[in-house]
C-alpha cells in the first residue's frame, strides 16, 4: 500500500529511511509549536487555543503535501508571516486579531486561485532577484529584532532603543527581569554552537535546554515569578492532563469589515507576497538539494505543493492561526534521505502526537523561544550575500527595503518602498528599459504610491 501510494521503488528509498527522515524533520521545526503561541498571543488571542490551531494547521499542510505532491516537505504557520501579522496588523496598526485572520484566509483563497490557474510563476518571474532576497534579509532582521524584545534584551529608551538595564523597567529586578535576560543570552550562545556543530533539531534543544536551565534557576532562587511584570512560573502545568485546548476562543472568527478596504488589500497582498516567495524559494531551494528538479531546472508537481501550501493557509485561518508555509526545516529531512510523502506523513503523525502535550510547549517562556527568533532571523539573513549591491540600482532598493522592515517595524512597509524605490530610481536614471521592468511591477509601485497618498 505505502508503494503504491508514495512509488518509494521509483524514488529510490525504503520505509524505514522516509520515517527516519519524517523524524529528523519534526524534530527540526517543532520550535515553531512553542513560538507562534507565543507571537501570536502578543495579540490578545488565547494561547492554548492557538497552540490547538497550530499543531493542526501543521497537520492538515504536511499532509496535504504528502497527498498533493508526494513530496518530503512539512509546512507549519510561517516564521516573519506571524509576526507581521502579530506586531503590524494587530499591534502596529491596532486592527483586531480577527481582522487579520481574515486578511490570512483571504490571501489563501487568492493563492489558491493563483495556483489553479498558473499565475504565481507570472508574478514570481516579475519581481527582480534582488528584491526577493533583500525580502527574505529584512524579514530575517525583524525577525532577530523581535527576538531581541521578546528577551528584553533590547528596550525602549532615550535613544528609542537601547540595550536593558534594571533602570529602564519599572519594578524590575536581577531576580525576575535580569535572569531572564541572563538566560536568553546563554540560550543564543546555546543555540549558535547546536547550529555550528550541526545536530539535528538545534533550535529546538535551544528552546528546552534554556527553558531547564530557567527552572533550575527558579528552584534555585535566582528567578522569582513576578506575574505583575508577566514572569510566571516555569513548570508545565499538568493539572489538566493531557487534555487539548480548546479552539473555542479563536475558531472561525474572521472579521472581514474592521479594516478599510484599501488597507486590507494591502494587508493582504503583504501576506500573499511573502508566502509565494518564502514558499517557491523553499520548494526550489529544497528540491535542488534532493536533486527533485528536471533538466529545465523546474520541479514537477509543484501546483500539487504550491495547492497544500494554499488550502493549509485557508484551512489554518479558520482555525485560528497565520499563514501556514512550507518550512525551510524540510531539507534536514531530505538530507537524510527523505524523497516522498511518506516522509511528510511521518512527521505530520508527529505533530498529531505532540497536540496532546500542550502543557510542556505553552510552559516554554518567551525568553527561551526568543534564542529561536533570533537565529532564525540569521538563517534568513545570509541571503545578503547573494544580492548584487555593486548595480547601484538593484543594491539601493534593495537596502530600503532591508532597511525599512526593523526600522519601520513593518515586512510591508518594506515591500512597499522596496518595490517603489526599484521603479522610481530605475526609470529616473534611465535603466528601466534595460532592466526590462514588468508590467507587474509598475502596478505595484503605482498601488503602493496610492496607499500612502490615500491611507
């Protein structure tokens, strides 16, 4: 049956390599269990709800994956994806939690519209490569920079921001605020050397071996629970069992009229940009490693892949969470010889699993997943590299739009002067015809301008 489903003959790979693999991947990306309820709960909405919404939006991807595609690649709510949704729509913008859940599922419906009728390749091949990765680069500082906050590492100060000290919180002390601070430190230097020496689920021991080391030190009397400063207890709550929590809260709760219309579209496109970049460059990037691409460099069944990534978005929305993306963590499970769904359905079985060990995820506090953010905002970031700055043309918007992200605490307010300052400076100096700038491109630039004059 698992032949004739997953043609693992034709695909050269056994069982028991897909499941070691369906492991290595889960085991890679199950930060993103104690993260996202952690970034989205930012915003009001109930953690442990959002915990449930999580693990089954994760489900429903990985396995849409392995049914659409037949391919080794798990999805989960989307790294820089939630936290645009939870720190600009929904704190930045002050705009409910509900509204941007509905901005969520509607970019699925857009994606999956797009990926019936072929159109994310038109819109993919429109925007330049230096624009995409300065895209990925400037999510990757936003990202670190909110792990950096979330530890108290970085505070608000006479500067705007400024490296903590027990002055610049009222009523904190060396044994609430401090040893936290403490500890988000070593957890980064933790998790630095995991990912130097390269072991398999490196920010996930990050995250537990922090979050150890913060019980210790409250047995240990060096960390005192301050709830008044939202320090509380660092052990795993079992008094419940091991009982799901419940979606209640937060299921189908889309709110379609709290955001202006223009916004909301802008919202949306924000979504919908990031998703299609982030999810075509991880199935290109990924493939090429597994060698899965064709002699034209393309990967077959890619609509099947790009449809999962769609319906889990739209299905993860109703539920209750951000976009649902496909997760770069994939290739740890190529890389150990995962080459079909099997390998998804293994670990999409293990996400199944951990929904009944809420307790322990929702105890992780967020000065042991912000290690997390802030090396996977390095992963993102060495995208850098790769960007041309020595065409002035390409490197100055390209830098704007690096640049715009932390600075201006917005992924589509980099977007946004990204793409304008890419047409503007292109055409004013007289290159645009050389670069060949898409249509696409204009209409971008143009509905951005609009935005800013009219919003």
């Amino acid at each position: 049956m698992l032949e004739k489903m997953f043609k693992l003959k034709e695909n050269k790979t056994t069982v028991k390599t897909e499941v070691l693999a369906g492991v290595t991947t889960f085991m890679t990306m199950a930060y993103i269990l104690a993260v996202n309820p952690s970034i989205l709960s930012a915003t009001g909405m109930d953690q442990g709800a959002v915990f449930t919404a999580t693990v089954l939006a994760s489900f429903l991807g990985t396995v849409c994956m392995a049914l659409f595609a037949n391919y080794p690649f798990a999805l989960a709510p989307g790294m820089g994806l939630n936290a645009y949704f939870a720190y600009t729509v929904v704190l930045g913008r002050g705009y409910p939690w509900q509204a941007a859940l509905a901005a969520v599922f509607v970019e699925g419906v857009v994606f999956i519209l797009l990926s019936l009728f072929s159109v994310r390749e038109a819109i993919f091949n429109s925007i330049p490569a230096n624009l995409k990765k300065a895209v990925s680069v400037g999510i990757g500082l936003f990202i670190a920079f909110i792990g950096l906050q979330n530890a108290k590492i970085v505070v608000g100060g006479a500067t705007l921001v400024e490296l903590f000290s027990l002055e610049a919180i009222e009523g904190a002390t060396m044994n609430d605020v401090g040893i936290t601070v403490v500890l988000a430190i070593i957890g980064v230097l933790i998790t630095s050397v995991l990912v130097i020496k390269q072991v398999k689920g490196n920010i996930l021991w990050g995250i537990l071996i922090t979050w150890v080391l913060g019980i210790l030190c409250q047995f240990a009397g060096l960390y005192v629970p301050n709830p008044d400063l939202g320090f509380y207890g660092l052990l795993p709550d079992f008094s419940a069992g091991l009982s799901v929590p419940s979606l209640a809260p937060i299921f189908a709760k889309l709110n379609f009229t709290a955001i202006p219309l223009a916004e909301f579209v802008v919202i949306i496109f924000a979504f919908l940009f990031v998703d299609m970049f982030d999810t075509l460059g991880t199935l290109i990037g990924v493939a090429s490693k597994a060698d899965m691409l064709d002699k034209n460099g393309k990967l077959p069944n890619i609509k099947g892949a790009l449809m999962a990534d769609a319906v889990a978005t739209t299905a993860g929305a109703v539920l209750g969470t951000s976009t649902t993306t496909t997760f770069v963590e994939s290739a740890s499970g190529v890389s150990e010889g995962g080459r079909t769904g099997l390998t998804a359905m293994t670990t999409a079985a293990l996400f199944a699993l951990s929904l009944f060990l809420s307790p322990i995820f929702l105890a992780i506090p967020s000065f042991a997943t912000a290690p997390a953010l802030i090396v996977v905002g390095f992963y993102m970031v060495n995208q850098v590299g790769n960007i041309d700055f020595t065409d002035f043309a390409e490197g100055i918007p390209a830098f704007i739009c690096i640049a715009a992200m932390p600075f201006f605490y917005s992924i589509s307010e980099g977007i946004s002067m990204g793409v304008i300052s890419y047409v503007v400076l292109n055409l004013v100096s007289g290159k645009a015809k050389d670069k060949k700038i898409s249509v696409v491109m204009y209409i971008l630039a143009l509905l951005f301008l609009v935005k800013y004059f009219l919003i």
